[in-house]
C-alpha cells in the first residue's frame, strides 16, 4: 500500500495547480463569445425511444418548472369559465369524502384507449394518418416525476384540436354529467363514474393542479390547463416538447395523494383495472443492479486493515501469491446503480382469443369490470364465451350485467346505444353498432371479434355487410341460451324433486336467486322481445315469470303453470292491473279461486301489450277472466239462464243510454252481484286507463277500440233475486230502475272502468242513502242564515246611497 501511496498525492497536486487556469480560459472564452447569437434550445427526437424518453431540454424544463411552481395558469392563455354542471360535478368530486382515490388511473387510462382506438379505426382507410416512427406507435405511457410530484400519462391517440379541449374539457356539458349528479347525491358512489362519460373529472381526486397538453394532425398543440377554481386556460403550447400527436396529462398531485408517486401502487392499480386494455401500457420504471467497477485505494486499506483475525503465518505463506495477484488484477469493488427504461404493465393475452377453459371465473369478472366500467364488488350474472365457425367466423364474450342502467328503457326506441365492440381482426372498429343486438337484449354486454368481416371500408358499408346478418342471428341464441341456463342452474327455479337434487348435490349458494334477480332488473326486456321478435317468440316465452294466485309471492314460469293446471283446463287464466294487492281483491278472481283455478297476474303496464302478442304457448290459449270468452262448467247454466230470461232483458233496455251491448248470467262470480266484461278483442279496463293517461292520446281512435261492454250478472246474490222480484211486479218502477243503474255504475267502478258521469254517480248514492234513512227525496239544503243577512244588508245600502251606486256603474261603465 505505501509503494502506491506517493504517486496518488504527486497527482492531486498536479489537478490542484491545472484547475484554475482551465477556468480562467473558459471564462476568458465566454467572454469572447459573448455577442455571438446563441442557438435555440432543441428538442429531443423520437420521444419515447431512448432510455429518457419524455425528457426535455434543460432550458425548456427550467421554464416549465418555474411557470408551475408558481402553480399559476400561463399568461396570455385564453380563459374560460366551466359550464355549470361541470362545476357542479368537480365540487362534488373534490370536495368527496370516498376513499377509494384510485379510480381516476383507470378513467384516464379508458380515455387513451379510446383515442387510441378512434386514430387505428381512421388508419384503416388513410394509412398516412398515423404518421412515422414512434408517433405511429399506439400504446400509453406512464411517467413519475417525484421531485415535482407530477404524475404524467400519455397517448398517441386522436388528439385534440382547441375547439375539442373548450367543448369536451370544460364549457359543454355532456348528458351523462346531470345524470352522473345527481347518481352522486342519491348513493354517493363515485366508482361508476366512467359510465357516464365524465370520468376525466376524476383527476381533482388526487391533483390540485392538472395539464392537458395535446396535438391533433389537424391543428396545433394546445395547453389546458385548470387548477379547478371554476375556470381553465387554453394557450397554444410552446413550453412542451412536440408530441406528434396524441395527448399528455399531467398530474400535480396533493400532498395527501404521494402514494401515487410509488410505482408499486401504479403497477397494482393497473394491473387491477387495465389489464385488458387492448394496446401496451408501459411505466417509465426503475430498476437497480450490482456492477463492479474499480476499487480506490482508500477503500482497499480499509478491506486490508479490516480483516485482522487470520493469522500472521497465513499472511506470510500467501504474501508472495496476493503480491502476484495485485500485479495481475486491480482491486474491483460492486456498487448499486439505478437505470431507467419502460416496462410493459399489461401483458395480458386477449380473453376472447383464449379458450374458455383456460380462463377463469375471476378473470371473467375482472374483463366484465373493464368492459362496463363499473368496478363495484358485483359480478356479472352470467356469462358466454364462445366461437362460431361456418361461412361466417367470429368469436364472442356476452355478459349478463348484475344491474340495469338507469337508462335503460327511458328512449329505448329512440335510443342507438349498443354495448356491444366490434372488433375486425383483433381492430376495434365501434362501440356504436346497433345492428349486432336488437334492441330488447340491447342490456347485455361484450364484444365480438370478426375474421369474415372487411377491415377497410366504412361503417355505413359495414352495415350493409350480408355477414352481419349472420352474426345477429347467432349472437340472440347464444344470448337466450345463456339467459336460459341462468334459470337452468337457479336452484329457486327447480321443482321441489329437482331442489332435493341440488341440496343433496351441495350446489353453490351463489346461483340461488339469481334468476329472480335478473328477472327483476331485466324482465321488460324479455317482455318487448315476445313483442318485437316473432322468430325467437317461443323461446322468450320460456324465460317469461310473473306471480299467481298459487305462487306464494314467487316467481313462475308457463311451464310450471301448465304442468298445475287442472285436467280440464284448457286455457292459461291471467288477468291485468296495476298492482298485486289490487288483483287479488278483483270479482273476476272469486268463481276461479273458489273452483281450485290458478290466475296469472300481469301488473306491469308493458303488459297489456305483450298478450296482444303471445296468443297461445304449447297449444294452450290465453285467457282474459276480465273479457268475455272464459269457460267454466256449470251444469245449472242453462236452467239460471232461462230462470232470469226476463231480468236480462228488462236491464238491457234500462241501460240502453250506457251503451251496454247484453246482459247475461254470470260463471265467474261468487261473492259480488255483478261485473262488467269486455268483448274478447278490445281493450281491458286497464288497458282503457293506460290509454287515457297518454299524453298525446286521441279519444276518438280510444272510442273504436274501447270494445262492447257486457253485464254479468250473479243469479245466486240476493241482491239480484230481489230485482227480478220487484221486475216481475211492476217492470216501470221508477226506483226498481233508479237501483238497477246504480248496481251498474257501482260494478262498473269496481270493475275497473272510469265512471262516466262522477257527478250523476255520487246524486244517485245521496239518494239511495235519503232513503235508508227514510229522509224525503224533496228534502232541501237549508238556507245559510249569515249569506241572507248580508244580501239583505247590501241592498239596504244601495237604496240609502243611490248616488255612490250610480257613480260605481258608471265608473264600471268607463273601464268597459
């Protein structure tokens, strides 16, 4: 060690005496040089594609740095003022108190997917579009600043042009910001979000301060800027870096909001909800690595000294071997280094390109999440992965949602909304092909994957593609299949021999109730299908539930109702209202339950239409117990026909002014004295009241349809026998007619049907009621003593002040 020691401080004298004459000839330099123009700051090229890919030049990031360290929008950019509801919306996420932060990576990283598609979906027509080099790359890239605190993600999408960043980024709201509002003020669940297209909102969870640079082929890069005080900034960029084209958003991030700077936590949260992203999301990561580099001396004495324990005779023997070592090989020690480079985050195969045996329950679950945006605990109800091959080729992922979107049925006929992707070849192609779906099964969603399909033509082609067809054809069976297994494997909706079966088999919980469930968010959609699809009419019957007079408050199904029915039964009883409660109470029930009939109850308004539709099903008719048609075996029908012969024909005539087309015995009552029936093929009472709560109905059209009304009558009830009674004595007896109208107008009411004439109505109720209490039908109102007084006092003084009237008149006269 001392043989070396003399050389190494000889030679830091020499630096000592060299160094401060190298720094008067720099100096001296600089002086020279200083009038002459200095070169522009340049750009690094080819962002992205060395090892420092979104850095700058050092002068361009001193500026950067300075302008936002002041955290300040940019003098000279344009200000504007955010719409309303977006103001509305940003209070409401900034000032949130939920805890789950980490939902605006995935709502940014959505957004850049989509940008990314619209550019690969234009390229399939313009190649050019796409440009060269890196700027044709199509991936997302992920950037840590922690020093500044920025988090950066960046696109090579679409872009934006200005007008794009003043209308999607601030001053016009779109239709899912109030829905999404007021979603956020009933549960307060900001994790559905990106469902209603406002997800980029979700950056003031974690920045105070957020930058949007980004560049369109067909115009200039652009700044936004915002530090979400009610108003942003747009500047045409000349701070940044070009980008070519495609988007960059920077995040200054909170204090609170640190753990984002981690890039553990942005890998798990990536790898959570992105990783079915269908283009490359790489992370400027950092990795460290043990190299051996050259040893100093001081650090060799320290090893030497160090190690004191071994012998002096070992030092002796090996002396001459270290001394011939040392000359051959200089000491090396290991340091740790850290490099930078990008690492790809989703790695992911393709699901749909899988085998459905290779993926499992949670990574369906994982992809549904991806798909609908909506990353609650819920899992998708169900679920059909499947390849269809033939002349047309295609593979496919359907899912069930767990939940109907608010939306749903709202324009559902005016409504192009499709939740199904199209992808040609593995290319996205649209998210807004209606045609694959109708609209009925327009809830469920997934995507399909086409080889058969053309790439590069255009949408409006596309629609016309005789392939497509094809695809809608087999994409509604794999989609009732998959709605039927639900019901298949539903333990609730087994018999009782099946559910011994499931519960000695010990099937899963998880499946119990779950057709119910589907039942209850999406049985309309089933209901417009029948209504809608008369090729797959039969089969949506199979899917059909609805409660009965015998379901205890479950649900049935036609086939479970046919197989009750009794042996000479020959039509499915079903009967309509507006509720269950209302229907269990209805006359029309009493004869069919007192007989062991089971009825079908039909509360909901869409209804009424459905069985203009479904006519029949495994060759059993349908039957309306509130229209004319319904048979039920009585062997005294004939002899109580002819008994009242008379009584029918004398109400007729009474109730000729009501349009009452016959009267006639009843087979379906028990209890009530009488119901009004309609004919078969016109519309129900509750079809009537549905029609006249239309906003744009026309009562003359209501008029041909309303159909002949019928009064059934009960030849059992009392009530009756005695009006045949008092019929036979004298048929011109003014009360004998007076209680027979108001029996009609009662039956008409409980039947049903709006009454008339509400006023006529309640005068002939007072009355029957004057004479239960043996009051006289010429009986008055008695005069109101305080009303007479002072009609009397008026005229006293008109007649002491004729002149003040005169004056009244006349001034009455003048204003007329």
């Amino acid at each position: 060690m001392r043989k070396w020691a003399v050389p190494a401080v000889l030679f830091l004298l020499c630096l000592l005496f060299l160094l401060p004459d190298q720094g008067r000839k720099i100096h001296a330099n600089a002086e020279v040089d200083s009038d002459a123009p200095v070169d522009p700051p340049k750009v690094e090229e080819k962002i992205g594609g060395v090892p420092h890919g979104l850095s700058t030049d050092p002068d361009v990031a001193k500026r950067e740095a300075e302008s936002m360290s002041k955290r300040t929008l940019r003098a000279g950019a344009e200000k504007f003022e955010f719409q309303a509801e977006v103001s509305r919306l940003m209070d409401i996420i900034i000032n949130s108190l939920y805890s789950n932060k980490d939902i605006f990576l995935r709502e940014l990283i959505s957004n850049a997917s989509d940008a990314l598609d619209k550019i690969r979906f234009l390229s399939l027509t313009d190649k050019d579009i796409l440009g060269e080099g890196d700027t044709a790359k199509l991936e997302i890239q992920i950037k840590l600043d922690k020093d500044k605190k920025i988090l950066s993600i960046r696109d090579r999408g679409i872009g934006m042009t200005k007008e794009d960043l003043v209308k999607n980024l601030g001053t016009i709201a779109k239709s899912g910001t109030s829905a999404f509002v007021e979603k956020m003020q009933s549960s307060g669940d900001l994790n559905l979000i990106g469902q209603f297209g406002v997800g980029f909102y979700s950056v003031y969870l974690v920045a105070d301060y957020v930058e949007v640079i980004s560049k369109h082929n067909d115009d200039k890069q652009y700044v936004w800027e915002s530090k979400a005080d009610g108003a942003f900034a747009i500047s045409e960029d000349v701070w940044n870096e070009p980008l070519g084209r495609g988007t960059e958003i920077r995040l200054h991030l909170r204090d609170e909001a640190g753990e984002y700077l981690d890039e553990v936590k942005l890998k798990d949260l990536v790898k959570r909800y992105s990783q079915f992203i269908n283009f490359p999301i790489n992370l400027w990561a950092s990795k460290e690595f043990e190299k051996e580099v050259p040893a100093d001396e001081d650090d060799v004495e320290e090893e030497e000294t160090s190690d004191t324990s071994s012998s002096e005779e070992e030092e002796t023997e090996e002396e001459d071997s270290e001394k011939g070592e040392d000359e051959k090989k200089p000491k090396t020690k290991k340091v740790k280094e850290t490099t930078y480079e990008w690492e790809l985050l989703n790695d992911v195969k393709a699901i749909w390109l899988r085998s459905p045996k290779e993926v499992t329950d949670e990574e369906y679950t994982k992809f549904y999440h991806s798909l609908a945006k909506d990353f609650s605990d819920d899992k998708p109800l169900s679920w059909s992965h499947f390849t269809a091959e033939g002349d047309v080729e295609f593979k496919a992922v359907l899912f069930v949602p767990p939940k109907a979107p608010q939306d749903l049925y709202e324009s559902y006929y005016n409504s192009k909304k499709s939740n199904l992707k199209l992808f040609v070849r593995r290319v996205f192609i649209s998210d807004e092909f209606d045609e694959l779906l109708p609209k009925y099964l327009n809830f469920l969603l997934g995507l399909v994957d086409s080889d058969t399909l053309p790439l590069n033509v255009s949408r409006e082609m596309l629609q016309q593609h005789s392939s497509l067809r094809t695809i809608k054809k087999k994409l509604i069976r794999k989609a009732l299949d998959m709605i039927r297994r639900l019901a298949d494997e539903d333990p609730d909706e087994s018999s009782d021999k099946d559910k011994k079966d499931v519960e000695e088999s010990g099937d899963e919980n998880e499946k119990k109730g779950q057709y119910a469930k589907f039942w209850n968010e999406f049985g309309k959609s089933i209901k417009l299908g029948i209504i809608e699809d008369a090729t797959n009419r039969n089969r949506l019957a199979k899917l059909l539930r609805f409660e009965t007079t015998k379901s205890d408050g479950k649900l049935t199904s036609l086939d479970q109702y046919i197989s009750r029915m009794k042996a000479n039964q020959k039509d499915i009883f079903y009967i309509t209202g507006t509720s269950k409660e209302q229907l269990e109470k209805s006359p029309f029930l009493e004869g069919l339950k007192k007989k062991n009939y089971e009825v079908i109850f039909f509360t909901d308004p869409v209804d009424e239409y459905l069985m203009q539709y479904l006519m029949d099903y495994e060759d059993k008719k349908f039957q309306d117990v509130s229209k004319e048609g319904l048979k039920i075996k009585d062997s005294k029908a004939k002899e109580l026909k002819e008994s009242f012969k008379d009584l029918t024909k004398w109400w007729k005539g009474a109730l000729a002014s009501d349009n009452v087309d016959e009267v006639k015995i009843s087979n379906r009552l028990a209890d009530t004295p009488c119901v009004v029936v309609t004919s078969k093929y016109g519309w129900s009472a509750n079809m009537e009241r549905i029609m006249q709560s239309q906003t744009l109905s026309d009562a003359s059209k209501q008029a041909y349809m309303r159909g002949k009304r019928v009064l059934e009558i009960n030849p059992r009830h009392p009530i009756i026998k005695e009006l045949r009674e008092r019929v036979v004595k004298d048929p011109e007896d003014e009360s004998t007619k007076e209680t027979a109208q108001l029996i009609y107008k009662t039956a008409l009411m409980e039947s049903g049907f709006n009454v008339p004439d509400p006023k006529d109505f309640a005068s002939r109720i007072y009355n029957s009621v004057k004479s239960s209490l043996n009051i006289s039908p010429d009986a008055v109102v008695e005069e109101d003593d305080e009303v007479e007084e002072e009609a009397e006092t008026s005229s006293k003084e008109a007649e002491s002040n004729p002149e003040n009237a005169e004056d009244g008149a006349d001034g009455i006269k003048d204003e007329l």
